[in-house]
C-alpha cells in the first residue's frame, strides 16, 4: 500500500492506526468460498440487543441452512 501511494510504510501504519483506533474504518478478513471448497459462504452482520443474542443463536441453530 506504502509503494502504491508512494508513502512510507509507517505513514501507512499511523493513518490504519488511527482510523481503526477512533473506529472509523474496521479491518475484516474475507474468505475465499471457492478455495475453502465449500458449497456456498454468506455473511451477515446483526445488530441486536445484548439480551437477545442468545434467542437469536437458538434461531439460526434451528434454521439447518446455517
């Protein structure tokens, strides 16, 4: 990314710190479906009361697609 930009690379690691830190940007990893061999990957964030995450992993449990 540095070269890329023509930066250095502790620019680089300042300005990810600094996003990341102050929560404006967040890193993710991605898989790859088709080199994991599997049939089909989705993901999805949920946003839900504190109190409910249980009921909701009992939900997707239920659900044999998950």
């Amino acid at each position: 990314m540095a070269y890329a930009l023509g930066i250095s690379g502790g620019i680089v690691r300042r300005r990810l710190d600094r996003l990341t830190g102050n929560r404006t940007m967040q890193v993710v990893a991605v898989m790859e479906p088709g080199r994991l061999r599997s049939r089909t990957t989705a993901a999805r964030p949920l946003q839900l009361d504190p109190s409910r995450v249980k009921a909701m992993a009992h939900e997707l449990a239920a659900n044999r697609q998950v």
